[in-house]
C-alpha cells in the first residue's frame, strides 16, 4: 500500500510517495519526490531589510548560519588587523571572528542574540 507525504525541507514543499512493504521483505521502498510551489505562511514576520554598507570599508560577513554570542565592539572603536570582533555561536560552537583589516568601526548590523545567515554583513571597518 503506497501513501503520499507533502515534506517540508529547507522552504521546499515536496510531495512523497511511501510504499509499505510486508514483514520479512528487505528491499528497501522506493521514494520520488516531485517540487511542489512554495506558498509563504501568512503568519511569517516580515524580515527588516539589512543597512546599506558604507560606500568604503572592509565588510565582515558572516561565514555560516548562527547567533552572535558576543560583540565586543562598538561603532567608533579602533581595532587592528586580526583582532576578535565577535564570536558566532553555531551548532553549539563558538567561532571567533576577525577583523580583516584595521580601522575604525564605521557600522554594526547587528547586535548579541542576533540570528544571522550566511553572507550577512555584521560589521564595516573602515
């Protein structure tokens, strides 16, 4: 007897087709997935649009998904080269991240207990 699943993975909606097999068979049920459109929940908070990045500036982006754990900077600080301005806490990991470049904080995007993705631009340096 075969049944249908619609499955969620990452925002993609798939429909899935399950066939149950009778005790002491050992081949596995074959599995087809078909993409099926994906409709926003209503009830999803519109997410803020991130501040525009300075025109100049070394941006630190962010290299996976996770929440910051902690900023040890603030906007007008100097910080060096290599120096730690945050720590991104990810799968229960926390990742120091670095300055690439020295200067003054021109801009902070973002703030302790943030969730962000990959690619996000938490700081400028500049």
């Amino acid at each position: 007897m075969a049944r249908t699943y619609r499955v969620s993975v990452n925002g993609k909606s798939y429909d899935v087709v399950v066939e149950e097999l009778g005790a002491g068979t050992a081949a596995p049920a074959a599995v087809t997935a078909a993409p099926v459109a994906v409709v926003p929940a209503a009830t999803q908070a519109p997410i803020a649009p991130p501040k525009a990045a300075p025109a100049s500036g070394a941006s630190v982006t962010a290299p996976m998904p996770g929440k910051i754990w902690k900023l040890p900077v603030r906007e007008g600080d100097t910080v060096a080269e290599g120096q730690l301005v945050l720590i991104l806490e990810a799968m229960k990991m926390e990742n120091e991240i670095f300055a690439p470049a020295g200067g003054k904080v021109l801009q902070i995007n973002c703030k302790e207990g943030d969730s962000v993705n990959t690619g996000d631009t938490l700081l400028v340096i500049g």
